[in-house]
C-alpha cells in the first residue's frame, strides 16, 4: 500500500519535515541567535531585556507593592 498523500505519511515525508527543520535551524534560527547574542554581549554587556527594564521602572510606581524595580530576594 503507498503512504504518499495518505494520512500518517510515509516515512520520505517525516524525513522530509525533519531535514526542513534542521536546515531551518542550521541556515537562519541558529546564526540569528548568535549575531543577536554577539550584539547583546557588545553593546549591552551582554543583560537581556534592557530596554523593557528602562521601560517599567520609567513607568512604575514607587512605594506601591508590585511595583518593585527588582524580584524580591525571598
């Protein structure tokens, strides 16, 4: 019986999939999260999330609970 274009696939389609991902992975998603982190690690000293930091204690209220600038250490 032939798999191709059957439900549950044959095992060319999985294999197919599976090499779409990894050279997905391999040729974009891997290098992009390594230039991202080169950038991060030179202009920010390597802190993640600077700028939504600025943001919230810009617009936090100081004093109020749920508002510190940190997590507790608790």
């Amino acid at each position: 019986m032939d798999d191709v274009g059957g439900r549950g696939g044959g095992e060319t389609e999985c294999r197919l999939g599976f090499g779409v991902m990894e050279e997905f992975d391999d040729n974009y998603y891997s290098p992009v999260v390594a230039a991202e982190a080169r950038v991060r690690d030179e202009l920010m000293e390597g802190h993640r999330h600077v700028y939504e930091s600025e943001m919230k204690e810009e617009r936090r209220t100081h004093g109020r609970p749920g508002h510190e600038s940190r997590p507790s250490d608790n």
